[in-house]
C-alpha cells in the first residue's frame, strides 16, 4: 500500500529523526529489540527510557542488558514499581509519569513509542501528551478480558499519532474505536522478528544459564494476577502452586510482572522452588535464554501473552490458566483451563502427550512473518510497504 504523507504536530514524519522508546520490564524489552536494531541501522537517533523493574535488583536489573545493544542510548527513569496492592500500584504510576515527563524533557525526542498495556507505561504516554511529543503505539487493539490492561491498552491508543497493529483484527479494533484509518498499520507482532532472528542456545547452554536440567521434561512457568477476575491474588497463586506441585515434570517458575497481586502470586510460585528439588525459581531472565528455554521446554503453563504470541513459533504447547488473556487470538497450540488444581493437571498432562507435541510440529504462527521491523520503518520512511495480512 502506498503511504500517504503524514504530519505530526505540523512535521513530516519522513522528517523526524529522533525516536525514544518507552520500556518498563523485561516483557517489553525482548519485543522491542528488532525494532530497535532496525531503527539504529536506519539511522535514527535511538534512546531506551528504562524505567519500571529495569532498575529492580530484585527483578534482575535488567536495564544491564538493555545497556550491551550496540547504538542504543539508554536512559534510566527511577520510579517507584509498587508493593503489590492497589494504592501502591497506582501511587507507583503516578511517581512514574514524574519521572518519565523529566526524562522526556531532557531527550526531547520527536517521536515516542509506547508498548501494549501497563500502567506505568500508560503513566509515561501521559507524559508524551503533556510534552505534545506524538506517540506511536505498538500491539493496541488486543483484548485481555481479564486484567485491567484493557483499560490502559485502549487509553494508549486514544494518545496515539500513529498505530502499529500485530494482527487485522487488532487494526480493525483500532480504526472502529474512532482512530483516523490512514494513522493504523497492521504490521505483525515485532516478537516474531526477534524470534525469527534467535538461534536457540544448546540444551546445555540453557540448562547452565537457568540452573535446571533442561535435557528432562520441563515446565516453563509464567503466571501474573488475573486482575479483574472474581478471585483474590492469593487463591489465584495457591491454586496455580497446588496443581504444579503434583505435576510429574520438572517446573521452571519465572518471576510475576508488577501488577496488582504480584506478591502473592510470586510468593506462592516462589514455594514451588523451595518444595521441590526439581523446580527453580529465576526472577528475570534475558531474551536469549528466555526464547531457548522455549526451544527446550515440553510446555508453557500460565496465562502470558507469550504463550498466545511466541510460543506456537516454537511448536510448544501451551496451558493457559483463567481468563487473564480471554479475547486474545489463539493458535492451535493454545489450551485454556479453569483456575482447578486438577483441571490444570489433567491439560498439562494432555498437552505433553506425544500426540499433542507431534500435532504442533509445523504450525503456523498467526502473530507474524518476521517484518514488522521493516514495515514500521518503512512507514516512518513514508515508502509503499506490503501490510501484514
């Protein structure tokens, strides 16, 4: 399609040169990375502003790794990241949208991308406004019926200059929210480049960087607060480390997002590790080992979007727990559960059949083909650009 030209606050966007992108957690970093490779090689003058568990020793100071990508300014953006209850949570955000106005100010960025559906990344799209820095924002339009995510996704999008959409169902949702249909792209989710781009670690290599024994049948475990359902964080947690203590695989837990519930949730998978001798608990591991241990794993249990999004690109099964991702697209490999310890036993021991595992080999990923990079720098170029379809 050819692009028609595009304005922002009165400048070309074939003009504009200087591009930040706001990144809070490790979850958003590992998506943003090919697009940062790809704006960097198109000469753009790139800045990470790393707020959120990026600074969190505790979460593992991922900011670290944002600062070895060759060409990338890194920012750090020190706010508070919440105790887990609502009052902290949001009193978090608002520090949040402080820090990241200041950092703004400083960078004076001409364009700021902004990524899914958290609220201290909604706090720092907030701050773009007030600055009147345009925002472009990636993977709007999805539904997560069981988190208030829905709420900040959608609010992200009504700040937004310009829309990248992963799927059409996405950029569809988008146009019919009232957005002007010439500012949204269906490009792809940008996952699926880095993925694409991944040559998975060896089973060793993996087995060392996480401290289990990936040569044995695992688990990988990620599970966050469903916020907006009718259970409490806690039994959410308990049913959830019920049902994995009982499984007869090896588990391999990965740290909670910082959402409302998270201490209790992390602290009932945490227990997990310590109850038995064949479960690790790692609180944040780095994209690389993350997409290997995908590559390695015989499961996905829990409710991440990466378990709709990147995991069918690995032919892994997938137990989804709840409704945190209710209204999300699913791939084949997708089997959702009811929070009941035996529930989800009963589908983890489906999908590690060798049935089950044989049946994915081959299937398609409906997320990507691995040029959403391209396509949005294309755009930002002005240049004709084939949609993702």
């Amino acid at each position: 399609m050819s692009i028609a030209p595009i304005h922002l606050n009165g400048v070309p966007l074939t003009a504009i040169r200087r591009v930040a992108c706001i990144s809070t957690s490790r979850a958003d970093s590992g998506i943003y990375r090919s697009l940062w490779h790809a704006l960097i090689a198109g000469g753009y003058e790139t800045t990470c502003l790393a707020g959120g568990t990026h600074l969190s020793s505790r979460a593992g100071a991922t900011i670290n790794e944002l600062r070895a990508i060759d060409g990338l300014r890194v920012v750090p953006v020190a706010h508070a990241t919440g105790d887990g209850t609502a009052a902290g949570v949001a009193s978090a955000a608002g520090e949040a949208m402080g820090a990241f106005a200041r950092a703004i100010d400083a960078v004076r960025p001409e364009l700021v991308f902004v990524l899914g559906d958290r609220l201290e990344m909604l706090a720092a799209a907030m701050s773009a406004t007030a600055a009147r820095v345009p925002i472009a924002h990636l993977h709007g339009g999805e539904r997560t019926a069981g988190a208030y995510d829905d709420q900040c996704r959608d609010a992200m999008s009504m700040l937004s200059a310009l829309h990248f959409a992963a799927m059409p169902a996405y950029a569809s949702r988008i146009r019919s929210m009232g957005v002007d249909a010439s500012r949204v792209f269906c490009v792809g989710a940008l996952a699926i480049d880095a993925i694409q781009a991944h040559a998975p670690m060896s089973v060793v290599a993996t087995s060392r960087a996480v401290g289990l024994d990936l040569s044995r049948p695992t688990l990988l475990v990620l599970f966050h607060p469903e916020t907006l359902g009718p259970l409490s964080a806690d039994v959410q947690g308990r049913i959830v480390a019920d049902a994995l203590r009982e499984v007869d695989k090896q588990v391999l837990v990965v740290g909670v997002n910082a959402d409302v519930g998270s201490v209790a949730v992390g602290a009932a998978l945490a227990s997990v590790a310590e109850l038995r001798d064949s479960a690790v608990h790692v609180a944040s591991v780095p994209p690389e080992v993350f997409y290997s241990c995908m590559a390695h794993a015989w499961a996905m249990v829990g409710n991440s979007s990466s378990g709709m999004i990147e995991a069918a690109s690995f032919d892994l099964p997938v137990v989804n727990i709840g409704n945190r991702q209710g209204g999300r697209i699913r791939p084949a490999n997708v089997v959702d559960v009811a929070f009941e310890p035996a529930a989800i036993g009963e589908a983890i021991r489906r999908v590690t059949t060798p049935s089950f595992r044989a049946g994915l080999h081959g299937i398609s990923n409906p997320y990507g083909d691995g040029l959403a990079s391209a396509r949005i720098c294309s755009i930002l170029r002005g240049e004709p650009i084939a949609m993702f379809e």
